[in-house]
C-alpha cells in the first residue's frame, strides 16, 4: 500500500516543458493553530500536491480511513520500521509513535511531484537533517493564546484534560519557529492559503529544483 494519497500519473512527454524535482512542503504548529485545515485547501485546490500519510500508533478517531489518513499499525511493527530505516523521521507525540514512510516520499519526488507533511518541530528537524534541499518549511502560528484556546475546545476532538495538555505544549512548540523558512500567523484561513500558495510558486521557481532548465536552455540557444 503506498502512503502517498491523492497520487497523478506522468503526463506525456513534452520537449518544451521544463521538469523539474519536486519538493517536501512541511507544514508545523502548535495542536489548534490551523495547519490541517491549511493543509486540506492546498490538496483540494492545487493537484501538483500530495499528502504524505504517516504511519502511527495512535487508535484511529471516528471518520478517520487507514491508508488515507495514516497506517495504523502497532508498536512492534512501528519498532521494525525504525531498525530497518524506513522512516524519513519519527517522534513520540502525547505517547503515541508517529513516523513517515522513505520510500514512496523519494519516489514522488524524484517524479517531480509535491508532498506535504503536517508534522511537529521533532520530525522537521530530523527531515532537515537528512533531506534539507528538498525541503521548504513553514510554522503555522495563532493569532493569539486565547484563540488557540477557543479552537482546541470548538474542534471538541480532544477530552479537556487533553485540551490543557495541548495548551501546555504550545509554549514550547512555538519557541521552534526559528528553525523554519517561512512563518504565517493564521488568522484567515483563506488569507493564509493565499500566503501558502505564494510560497509554493516561488519554491518551484528555484534554479536548483528545475532539473531539466539546462536542457531547455540549450533547445533555445539552438533555436529550438
């Protein structure tokens, strides 16, 4: 089963189209402040992108599908995957193990296809140190304390309990925004998947990630 969702197949092979690699759009912030919600526009509204989907411990929530969502396998199997290095990175997050699959992330890139990752700051920093050129990263930030607060007990997945754990959390998990290459506050929706999608545009436009500019460029010096 792939953990890439929402896959596209190659189009044709056009001369005058320039390839290019694709990226690893990561996107952080603290429980509450808007990322998932950012995340599912951008994979609704752009087709070039693709949602990793993390293997995890966790029990599955209401509504949530296997192989869509995440795999949910158990603790032994999580373990093997790490021995056996086949996970980008991995973290433990209110005592559960969540991790990303390697194989099929390396695979879209090298097709030239996006995956978005909607991880903590524990997997950025282990993404960065393994894949830094491939990655753009953003740090989703709320408006406010209080408003991080309302969303936590409106979204009413989380027991209170749960809910002041996240709170409690935030502090430090915003503190980790140094370690990324773009920061949005979130305080429209609509507004911040604007700013998402503007950093995608200039991302794709980077020289080093048009793998196939060389090419093009020669086609037009010999007036091709």
């Amino acid at each position: 089963m792939t953990a890439i969702a929402n896959g596209r197949k190659a189009g044709a092979h056009d001369p005058f189209r320039i390839t290019r690699r694709g990226l690893m759009l990561v996107l952080s912030s603290p429980s509450g402040a808007g990322k998932s919600s950012i995340a599912r526009e951008i994979l609704e509204t752009d087709p070039e992108v693709e949602m990793s989907v993390s293997v995890t411990t966790r029990p599955r929530r209401p509504g949530e599908v296997d192989g869509r969502d995440y795999h949910f396998i158990d603790a032994t199997d999580f373990n093997l995957m790490v021995n056996r290095d086949e996970l980008l990175e991995h973290a433990k997050v209110f005592g559960n193990y969540y991790g990303t699959p390697r194989k099929p992330v390396m695979d879209a890139l090298a097709e030239g296809r996006d995956v978005l990752f909607d991880i903590d700051w524990q997997g950025t920093q282990q993404l960065t140190e393994r894949t830094a050129d491939d990655l753009v990263r953003i740090f989703i930030l709320p408006p406010s304390t209080a408003e991080l607060e309302r969303r936590l007990q409106t979204r009413a997945q989380d027991p209170p309990d749960v809910v002041a754990q996240r709170m409690a959390k935030a502090a430090d998990e915003m503190s980790h925004y140094l370690e990324y290459d773009w920061v949005i506050v979130n305080r429209s929706l609509a507004d911040s998947v604007d700013q998402v999608r503007a950093i995608l545009t200039s991302e794709r436009l980077r020289r080093r990630r048009q793998t196939g500019l060389s090419d093009f460029v020669k086609g037009l010096r010999e007036g091709r």
